[in-house]
C-alpha cells in the first residue's frame, strides 16, 4: 500500500489490469455493493450507493478502525459509494478506491422531512476497504492490517499552493499523476479519457452532481461561472481537461482548461483548484 497525504493506492505487481477486473467485481460484490457502472477500457467501476456501509464483518481490520474512533462508521442515515480506477504500470497495476459519502439531515426545523447532501470523504475506510482487497488477494490478515495501520497516521505536509492560475505540486510528475487521479474521483469528476505521456485528465462531473436531487453538488454550481467572457450558461454535462506539466525541479504545475484546452474565468479556475488543493492535502 503506498500513501501520499490522506491518499492511499496499492500497486498489484505482476497484474495486469484485465486480471484483477474479475476479482474486483466478486470483492465489491462480497462487500454487498451493486456495481452501477464499469468499463474496463478506462479500468473504471463504481458502485452503487449502499445505506449502510454494506456487509463488513467484524473482523481485525474493523477493530483497528474502533480504535482510531472510527467504530461508528456503521451508523444510520448515511449512504456510500465508490469508485474504483485501475492503471497499468511496467511494475503491474495501480489499484485506486475512491469514496463519496451522503448524510440525510432535515430539511426544515419542522423535522418532518429530510434531504441527502453531500458529506466528506472517507480516507480510512478507503484504507480500510483496499486492505480487505489486499485479503482477498491472498495477503494474511495480520500482514494486511500492518499496512493499514501505517497509513492512519495523517503525515504533517503543507498545503500545495495556488499561483497565476495554477496548482503546484511539490510532486515529480509520475506521483503527481497519482495524486491527481484519486483527487478527481474524490471531488466528483469522472474520468472519461486520460493521456499520460501529455499529461492529460479528460474530466466531467459525476451524474450525481448534475441530478436535479443532488442540486447543491459543487460542480453543477460551479458551471455557470465556467466561461472566460463571463458569459456563464449552465450546461447538463461540462467537461474540462486538468493538465500536468513537469516543472523540472521536483515540482508538477495543474491546470483545469475546458474540453478544447482553452482558458476559463478566473472566478471558476480559482474555485475548482480550491476544492482539488483541498483533496490534495
């Protein structure tokens, strides 16, 4: 398991990413999610949303998690979702899981009705799910909670800073990549094409942001001010491209252009690397 800030991947050596699709779909499924989604071209599932954190024995790696307080994870009124990303590498496959949560709050002081919204993301039961992977690979359990627990631990890093309109990773370019991938399933953009040798993400946000239910999603917000001339219109489904370029000295520039590559509002530029600088923490 490799880490980098609150972010968690597992490198599968000698795996091609066709070999794991089949063993991921019966692990998720053992979990007790539905898989909504998959194309195996992009190495992309996602699951469906599941009320209740699914079907996780209580088992060693559920203790470990009680014991960082997160023996709660089980409650009522949330719903949960992944996406999962794979990437072949010359060393085998990277392996990513993404989570999104939903809280079911009131909606009025009146308290007789609720609404779903948004809530954090959840990097440790993202640990904890790819070291339950790592079980069902053939790792012990004992060897897979080790792993885990190295990775709790939340290491002190500054914050990436924003500068003319860009995001600088204090990263070379192959872990930037990294981090960057996992961000954007975190934030809600899916990732509809990517060309790593250009340094290229092709991106749109997640049906959910754009449902009429999940109206306060950020990036459905977020696409009126997309345009440069501030001539803002609300599309059904944007689109954008994030761009990284190597800076040569141990650093990696992010960029967010739209689809054609060209320059949106600064207003838009300066929210959305906002929430990425945040996932990147």
């Amino acid at each position: 398991m490799e880490r980098a800030g609150t972010q968690r991947w597992l490198l599968v050596g000698n795996k091609k990413a066709a070999e794991l699709w089949p063993v991921l779909k019966a692990f998720w499924q053992e979990n007790g999610f539905v898989i909504k989604t998959e194309d195996p071209g992009l190495g992309i599932m996602e699951t469906d949303w599941a009320e209740n954190r699914a079907k996780l024995p209580n088992d060693g790696l559920r203790k470990l998690l009680e014991t960082v307080g997160l023996g709660s994870v089980y409650s009522t009124g949330e719903r949960d979702k992944f996406r999962i990303r794979l990437e072949n590498t010359p060393q085998g496959t990277e392996v990513y899981f993404s989570h999104r949560g939903m809280e079911e709050v009131y909606a009025d002081n009146s308290k007789t009705n609720t609404v779903w919204q948004p809530r954090a993301t959840d990097p440790n039961l993202e640990a904890e799910l790819l070291g339950r992977f790592m079980m069902r690979l053939g790792m012990n359990e004992e060897k897979a909670r080790d792993q885990v627990k190295q990775t709790l631990a939340k290491p002190a890093k500054p914050q990436d800073p924003i500068v003319d309109g860009q995001l600088q990773l204090s990263d070379g370019f192959d872990r930037a990549w990294r981090r960057v991938g996992l961000a954007l399933d975190r934030v809600g953009l899916v990732v509809t094409d990517r060309d790593r040798s250009q340094g290229l993400y092709y991106v749109k946000p997640a049906k959910g942001d754009t449902d009429k239910e999940e109206s306060g999603g950020f990036w459905s917000n977020l696409a009126f001010w997309k345009s440069k001339d501030g001539q803002g219109v609300k599309p059904t489904e944007p689109e954008y491209r994030i761009k990284l370029v190597e800076q040569g000295n141990g650093t990696t520039a992010l960029q967010i252009q739209d689809k054609q590559g060209k320059p949106l509002s600064d207003a838009f530029v300066k929210a959305a690397l906002g929430k990425l600088q945040t996932e990147l923490q």
